[in-house]
C-alpha cells in the first residue's frame, strides 16, 4: 500500500471524504476522530492489518501521519 | 414497554456464541403507530435485540473491561416484516473480542427465515457506573438454568467464565 492509499483507507475509516486528509492533517479538523473514532480504527487496524492497538496509543495520536507511522512501522506502507 | 429486548437465552458460549429470543405482543402500544394497520416490529428494536443478545453473550464472559454497549452499527439489512406475536430467534456470533471493543455477527429468524442481520461494534462501560449489585435478568435467569459446578458449566461449551459471572461479589 502505498501513502495515497493508505490515505484513503483512512478517510474511509473515518467517513471523511477521499482526498481530504493528508499527512498533516490534525485530528482536531477530522470530526469523526472522536472516541467513537478510536475505537473504529482500532478496529479497522486490527481487522484490516492484523495491528493490534490499545485506547491509550491510540487516544496519544494527534495527526493522520502518525496513522501512517503506525501503518508503516508494521510495514503496511511502502 | 421495559427496554428488555431478549425474553430468554436458548443457547450460550460466553464471549462466542448466543441464540436468545424475544417476542412482542400485539398490545404494546408501539403497534398503534406503527403503523395503523400495518403493525410491523421496528427496525430500530430489531438492532437493538440483535444489540442486548450479542451483549450478554460478552457480559457473560465477565471480564474487567465492564458491560457491553452498542457503539457502531456498521451494517444492517431487513428482508421482512416481523409481525407482532411472532417470536424472533436472535443469533449473535463474537467476531473480535478485545479489552476495548468488539465486533458481533448477527441474524434474526422468524419461523426459520432470515428477517434481518447486522454487524454490530460494542465498546464497554465499566461496571462501577452501574447501580450496585446490578445484574443482568436475562442473563441471571440463564446461568441459573445451567449445572452449579464450573467444570460442569465449562463442559457445555468452554463456558467456564459464565460460572466466574455466576460467583462474583456484589461490589461493596
């Protein structure tokens, strides 16, 4: 998967419209990112990746690149 | 109405598997408008059984994390109409179990037909929220139904937690 992939998958995890997160992106301006938010990608990651999360590592994010961290250091992203 | 919508449990594998049942009479009220003439069960209860029966087969595991709570309703599709007087049977299969969430498979058949499914996410809410001494009536019924040894419950199906559940203080 590549990053403009893993974009996508991510704006879809979040229902956000495809193209409008990037990297940088805080979480502050994705509305979905809520608790609610948390809990889908985690279990998005795991069920998508096999990556398995706690609330806390999640819940310590703060932009949509530290999502593509988390898929990269588990070599998802090229 | 009470918002009970499992009236027993037919069949348990803490924390895998239930089949529960409900049925709602034709006098409750929610009938007269829905709709006039036409009274068919809400989808909305539909979930919401497909919800409480998923939720007692993880609440019968008793685990720490506290009592399941619909988050996520992530599909869900109606093929038929569930009339009143018609007994819903409920299957939920646990998909994911984690501390934090879960995710259940469900089905709803009436006279052996499908009548809906879901996919349902549960989060938890921890057991000190609520009232002390509080638990589940349906779930109680059940495990009360079920032989008194936890080697015995275990032989029914890996359900040696429900005996955990079964045992567990009261929270002073």
């Amino acid at each position: 998967m590549d990053q403009e992939q893993a974009l996508r998958w991510i704006a879809e995890v979040f229902e956000q419209e495809p193209g409008r997160l990037s990297s940088s992106t805080p979480r502050s301006e994705v509305a979905t990112w809520d608790s609610l938010g948390v809990l889908t990608l985690m279990a998005a990651l795991h069920e998508h990746f096999g990556i398995v999360m706690t609330t806390d590592q999640l819940t310590g994010m703060k932009t949509v690149g530290d999502i593509l961290e988390v898929l990269q250091s588990n070599g998802k992203l090229a | 109405m009470r918002f009970i919508l499992v009236d027993r449990i037919h069949e348990l594998v803490a924390g895998k598997t239930i089949v529960a049942e409900k049925t709602l009479s034709p006098e409750e009220e929610l009938f007269r408008d829905h709709f006039p003439g036409f009274a068919v069960v809400p989808g909305v209860l539909l979930i919401e059984m497909m919800a409480q029966a998923g939720g007692k087969c993880l609440d019968a595991e008793s685990q720490p994390r506290g009592y399941a709570m619909l988050a996520q309703i992530r599909s869900a599709s109606f093929r038929q109409w569930v009339r009143p007087g018609e007994t819903a049977r409920i299957f939920a299969t646990i998909v994911v179990s984690q501390p934090d969430y879960a995710t259940a498979r469900c089905h709803i058949e009436v006279a052996e037909r499908t009548v809906c499914s879901a996919e349902l996410m549960f989060a938890f809410v921890p057991a000190e929220q609520f009232v002390i001494g509080y638990r589940d009536p349906v779930l109680q019924a059940y495990l009360e139904g079920q032989p008194a040894t936890c080697e015995a419950n275990a032989s029914i199906g890996g359900g040696k937690l429900r005996c955990d559940y079964r045992d567990a203080e009261p929270r002073a």
